[in-house]
C-alpha cells in the first residue's frame, strides 16, 4: 500500500506561511502527489497536484524534491479559515491512500 | 460544493439493522469511489466503479457491504447486519474519464456519517 508520512500538528500565525512538509519514499515514477485538506465535518478538498516539477495555483504551492520522496506544501499567507487537516496521498492503483495527515491550526 | 451529493447526511441506526447510502458523482465523471472514514483518522479506500463496473474491492469490504452503480451514473453503499464498528463517515468521490492510474483527481462530496447504537 501506498505510504505517506506527515507531522501530526502544526501551527501557524495568520498571516505568515504555513509549510507542510510530507514524505513519500515509495512512490512510483508516473504517480502523482496529491494534497487535500478536510475542515471539520466535511468531505476532503482538493488543493493542488503535483508530478515532477514544483506547482503553484490560486491556493497554494507544491514543491517537490528532486528524488521525489517528499514534498511540501505552501500557503503563503494563511488565515484562520485555512485550518484544517492536510492530507498528502498518491494513487494505489485507483485508490487515493491517505495517512492520518496533519492539523494545521493558524492562529490570530 | 464539488459536485459530489450524499444522502443521507446522517443516519443514527440500531445494531443489526441495515442502511443504505446514495452517491450521486459529477455528471460527466465516469469514475466513482467510496471511502470510509473513522474518528482521527484519514479516508480508507473501500470499493471502485468504472461506469458501472466494481473493478476494486478493498479488504475493508466484508461481506455485509455491498455496492452497486447500476445505470453508471449514482451508486448505493449497502451495509447488511450493521456493528457498532461501522460507526464512521462514508465517503462518495468520483473522477473524470480522462483520469487514469497515474493521475487521479478525486472530488469528493460531503460524506455520510453513520452511527450505529
């Protein structure tokens, strides 16, 4: 199965850059990363995927090492409706695999 | 809102009964998925529908759960005999036919939170 590794928690100030950092060490060549994020009670989000190169889009930005086996998310300004939990996942076949991702609690 | 729609929102049953969820996808998605979620922790991939072909089964599956996408546009998520351990939310997600193993952009809808007493 398709493994990711994530810090439990984090916090944020509003305002400053939330950096998300994840590890997949067993990704596969032509497999994607993907990140969602889930607000409480809600079904997961889509924010932003990435294969290769580094990615940016009007939520947020994706930088993804060389050797792809980790990547990190960036919300360059967070507010406080960014809190949420983050999950970064791959395909397993046509399953999304998701760990137990990250809260993210931004703060005044 | 992604397009996605689940009926019921909640459902609070009693053990042994069973319960029947709705999934409808976007409606040009081909592809359709469930998913189960327990408190703490992230979505768990259950069943895969291309059109309305199951082509994936997660061991998560037993035997008291079936699913169903006849006509392949909405599907069902049956639970037969209903535990207390299927307390969780019942996640619906679909992707596009242009969607393939590599990539695979889900869009997921609001889920389904069952609890069994």
């Amino acid at each position: 199965d398709a493994k990711t590794t994530q810090p439990p928690s984090m916090d944020c100030a509003e305002g400053r850059a939330a950096n998300l950092p994840c590890n997949h060490s067993t990704i596969s060549g032509n497999e994607y990363v993907y990140w969602y994020r889930q607000i409480h009670s809600q079904g997961p989000q889509y924010i932003i995927h990435g294969l290769k190169n580094n990615e940016t889009n009007e939520m947020a930005s994706l930088i993804i090492t060389e050797d792809r086996k980790s990547s990190t998310l960036i919300l360059p300004h967070a507010t406080l409706r960014d809190t949420a939990v983050y999950y970064c996942t791959y395909n397993s076949g046509y399953a999304l695999n998701f760990g137990k991702g990250t809260s993210l609690l931004v703060t005044p | 809102d992604t397009g996605v729609s689940q009926d019921p929102r909640h459902k609070i049953t009693k053990r042994g009964q069973n319960v029947t969820f709705r999934c409808d996808p976007i409606s040009e998605h081909n592809r359709l998925y469930w998913y189960r979620q327990t408190l703490g922790q992230g979505p768990e991939f259950l069943t895969y529908f291309q059109n309305e072909a199951q082509l994936e089964k997660s061991r998560l599956l037993s035997d008291r759960f079936s699913a169903e996408r006849p006509k392949g546009s909405f599907s069902t998520l049956e639970i037969q005999r209903t535990e207390q351990g299927d307390s969780a939310m019942y996640l619906c997600a679909s992707s596009s036919r242009t969607s393939g193993r590599a990539f695979n952009e889900q869009f997921f809808g609001p889920g389904t939170r069952l609890t069994v007493l």
